[in-house]
C-alpha cells in the first residue's frame, strides 16, 4: 500500500529495481498490517549521494524505519544507517553466488557504532523485514501491537492445524 506521503511510516529502498521481485514480500507484510510505505531504487554505489540523501531526510519526512536490500556488496544498508538515527533493516538480496552469502556477509559485518539489523538471505528474509519494522513500529502504537498479538495467535492455531492434518495423513497411511 504505498500511500499519500502523510502515511508512509517505513521506506523500502533497493540497489536496483530488478531486486523488486525478491524482495517485494516485505511490502506486502507491511500491507497485512495498513502501514504506509515507499519504494525507491537507490545504489549506494552508483548513488552515493542520493542514498545518503535519501536517509539523512527520511525521518523529516515521517518514516521511522528503513529497509535496505541489495545483493553482491550489498552496502546499502550500511550507508544508510550512517546517514541516520532511525532503525535500518538489511535485507541480503540473494545472488548467484552462494545463495546469496555475499550478501549477507556484506550486510551484517557492520562495524561497531553502525547498526543494521539484518534479515536472512532468501525467501524469509524479505517478509520477516517487513514484520520487524511492523514490531519496531508497534512499540508506539498500541493498535498495531494489538494486530500483532493477533496475527502471533493466528500462527499458533495454523500450526496447530497443521500438525493436527498431519498426524490424520500419518494415520491414514499405516
């Protein structure tokens, strides 16, 4: 749900517009929970100057967490949370080589004093970045944290679904 500039409250930024379709499941997790986001295609290596830009000015602009993805050097992230106080979530775009640990050794070796919280590379990564800035966002917002405690009961009772499919389908099969 990108929404009117008013609303967006997390900014999603990307090495590339090609990571799009890796990583687009965090934008839908925060779509689960109404919360406003924008998307840009920001290098930090080939807009330098635009990404620190970008996160320098996010808070003036009402966001209050940043999502950098990108692959192979993956700086984004980093060079964000040095142009920022807000929190920044690292999300390693996998690459061709080794899955993507490039990335997630490039995202999550920060050096002391530059946090970014990094998600895993693949296909968890992108939707729990997305659920971590919906819980960094719910610690000042009781509604959200109300939405979260039910979307935590929602998955106790699909796993508790599950297993109970399970145990039917082990039994049919004896």
């Amino acid at each position: 749900m990108m929404t009117d500039k008013q609303n967006v409250r997390v900014g999603i930024l990307m090495g590339s517009d090609s990571d799009w379709p890796k990583i687009k499941a965090a934008a839908m997790a925060l779509d689960e929970f109404q919360i406003g986001y924008e998307v840009q295609a920001i290098s930090a290596h080939r807009t330098p100057e635009l990404a620190a830009r970008y996160a320098a000015t996010a808070q003036q602009r009402g966001i209050s967490v940043l999502i950098a993805a990108a692959g192979g050097a993956a700086h984004l992230a980093g060079v964000c949370a040095a142009h920022t106080i807000l929190p920044v979530i690292g999300i390693p775009v996998p690459t061709d080589l080794a899955g993507g640990l490039d990335s997630l050794l490039s995202t999550v070796q920060m050096p002391g004093d530059v946090p970014v919280a990094t998600v895993g590379a693949g296909m968890g990564g992108p939707r729990n970045a997305g659920l971590l800035a919906v819980q960094i966002l719910a610690l000042a917002d009781s509604a959200l944290q109300e939405r979260l405690l039910q979307f935590k009961q929602s998955l106790v009772e699909k796993v508790k679904r599950r297993n109970q499919n399970l145990q039917t389908q082990i039994k049919s099969e004896k």
